[in-house]
C-alpha cells in the first residue's frame, strides 16, 4: 500500500466513525434531558426556550410518541437545534403535571428561556402536526412573548374578550383560564358588569371566592345563562371541595355539605343535582360503576356535562320513554370520530354498545377486544358494560 493510502485510511475511518455515530443519534431520537432545573440553567446560557414532552409509561399514546415522531429525523433536528428538550415521566414526577393542570397524555409545554410558561398541548401528534405546534413558538406576537403578569395591566372589559381570543390562539385554553383569574382577582368590584359574568360563567373555579360569588347572584346569572349547566358545575365543585378521604386514601361520598350550599344560597333542583353527583362520583376519573348508573340514569335528565356523556347514551340506550328517536348509527360514528390515540378504554366500551344496539355484533366484539387490550396495558379491570344491559336494549 503507498503512502497515500495510508494516510487516507484513519480520514476515511474518522468519517465513517462520524457517520456511524450520527446514525445512531439519528436511531436514538431525540436526546431528552431529564432535569427541568437543569434545562432552565442550559435555557438562559444558550438563549433557547424549553420542550417539555410530559409522558407516562402506560399511555400508549405517549410511547407511540417515542416510537414514531421523535425518531423522525426532522423533528430530531428542529427541537435539539432549537430547544433544550427535557421529557418528564409524570407517573414519578406528579408535582410537575399537577402544577401545568395535566391529566391527559402526552403534553407538551413550552417555556422561554426565563422559564416562563407560554402554552401547553395535548395529545398524540405526527411529524405534520409537531411541526405545526413548534412554529408557535417563533411567533413574535404580544400574546404568546408576554407574561400573563404584563398582559393583565393592560385589559379592561372593552378588550377582556379580544385579548383571550388571541390569547386562546396563539397560546391555549390554560393560560387563558389562569389570565381570567388574575384579571377577575384585579377586577373583583366590577363583577357585576355583563363581560365580567361572562367570564365567571364560562371559567369559573373551584377557588371558593367565585363560586360564592356566583351561588349568591345565582337569579341574575340563570336569567343570562343555561341554568342547569351551572347548577351542574356549582354542585360538583362544592361536592369536590367537601371530599374527605377514608382510613385507606379513598373519598367518602357525602352529600350533606352540597344540600347546605344549595340551601344557603336559596339555589332550585337539589333533588336533581343529588342523582348528577352521584354519577359523576361514579364515573369521575374511575370509570362508571355499571350498575349504579344503569339505576340513576333510568330517570335523569339529559346533561350538558361532558364527563357524563357515557351515562347519557346508556339512559338512551334503555330508556324506552323516549319522546324522540335517536339516531344511534350518526351517534356511533360520532363516538368513531372522537376517539384518539391513548383515548380511555371507557370510549371503545361505548363504542360495544352503540354497535350492538345497531344489529352489527361483529364490531361490538371488535370494540370490546380493544377496550380490554388498552385495559390490560394499564393495569385495570374492566368488565364489558355489554354483559350488563344487553337485555334492556332494544334491537
């Protein structure tokens, strides 16, 4: 071999080491720290905002996340080169998700390089849909570089309303929630002025000072606005707020401290909240205790809550009063288009039933096999509702 070979040989050995290395970043994804104190420090010294990706190892949607979108080569590149990355396990880190309001995942937060939240995400996202939350980021807009602190001196009810709407867009729904409070706390003499209501109404908190606010204007409020919807969110947060916790950590269900709320405050169709409590309290966070619900719901008003959407359509699957038909194959196909990745088993349960009361067995066993799958990926039992109510639906 002549000289020139050798002295190509530890160049092109070099390359290929360099090579190899950056195929294998490339195959590792994205390289997540795992300090988020220590990714302020890195934030400020290098002049770069913070990616917070909040995960949990039993959310399919969040190892998906890991699988797919953060190995892309592209979105490798754009958040190490312009974000310091840091992943947070939320199952051991709750202080984190509970401080950001996260209980669905995964979720991204983004924060500057002071550390300062500007908004948050939720959800399984593609390569496409990344990137598109990403480009945020870069906007030069007042209401995503602004603090809430600096925002809030500027507002008054003539530009309250714009302001959240811009703020709803270029941010999320959590920072126009935590504007509202700090803007109500600045206002809190004015609460009576019609924009003021609006947003009591629409936003309003489990912090004591606004629900005794709205409890006691309840007339003026259920004049302007749906009555039962607040009647709904009055009882749950009162309910919440007067939980207590067993021996063994578990809440003990009481509904003295709501009767004396509703009663206190002169507040009409406590004998329909006490049912609506006790199917939230069944269903709230723990999915539904089947037949409970099948009980309550025989005789229960329709709800505009969302949280009970799966007792809604279980009172409609057996409700043979029904002054109106329902259309359950546009319902099913609704339910269909919901559903997202790491959605609740919960969901595909429902799914069973619609498909059965709709004559198609095949796709309600279909349903059923995946609620159980996600089920068993998680750690919890699940019974098929199906085996339940089968013979009160009508085919």
């Amino acid at each position: 071999m002549n000289t020139k070979s050798h002295r190509f040989c530890p160049i092109l050995c070099i390359v290929l080491c360099l090579l190899c290395n950056a195929i294998v970043a490339q195959n590792n994804g994205v390289n997540f720290s795992r300090s988020f104190t220590k990714a302020k420090r890195t934030a400020r010294l290098e002049n770069k905002p913070i990616f917070v990706f909040v995960y949990t190892d039993w959310s399919i949607a969040s190892q998906k996340m890991f699988e797919t979108t953060f190995m892309d080569s592209t979105i490798v590149h754009e958040i190490e080169a312009d974000y310091i990355p840091v992943s947070i396990d939320a199952s051991r880190k709750s202080s984190f998700a509970k401080e950001y309001d996260i209980n669905i995942f995964p979720a991204y937060v983004f924060f500057d390089t002071d550390g300062n939240i500007l908004f948050r995400e939720l959800h399984y996202k593609n390569k496409k849909e990344l990137l598109k939350t990403l480009s945020k980021t870069k906007s030069k807009s007042r209401y995503l570089v602004e603090n809430l602190d600096s925002l809030v001196l500027t507002l008054d009810r003539s530009t309250v309303l714009q302001t959240l709407d811009s703020i709803s867009y270029y941010r999320d729904d959590y920072s126009v929630k935590n504007l509202v409070k700090k803007y109500l706390d600045r206002n809190e003499d004015q609460w009576d002025e019609p924009q003021h209501m609006q947003l009591l109404q629409e936003y309003v908190t489990l912090d004591k000072k606004y629900m005794k606010y709205v409890s006691r204007n309840n007339k003026v409020f259920f004049l302007l606005y749906d009555s039962l919807r607040i009647k709904e969110n009055i009882a749950f947060k009162v309910f919440l707020n007067s939980l207590k916790s067993d021996a063994r950590g578990r809440p003990v269900y009481n509904f003295k401290p709501l009767k004396r709320w509703f009663r206190k405050y002169k507040i009409s169709d406590l004998d329909k909240m006490e049912d609506f409590i006790k199917i939230k309290y069944c269903l709230w966070g723990r999915g539904p205790s089947v037949n409970n619900s099948v009980n309550l719901l025989t005789n229960y008003p329709e709800t505009s809550n969302d949280n009970v959407l799966y007792s809604s359509v279980i009172r409609l699957l057996i409700d043979k009063r029904r002054r109106r038909s329902t259309d359950f194959e546009e319902l099913a196909e609704s339910l269909e288009s919901s559903i997202q990745e790491g959605t609740s088993y919960w969901r595909y349960d429902l799914l069973s039933l619609l498909y059965y009361k709709n004559g198609d067995d095949a796709k309600s066993q279909e349903a059923i096999s995946m609620a159980q799958e996600i089920a068993s990926i998680i750690g919890q039992k699940y019974e098929p509702t199906l085996e339940f109510i089968k013979d009160k639906i009508e085919r």
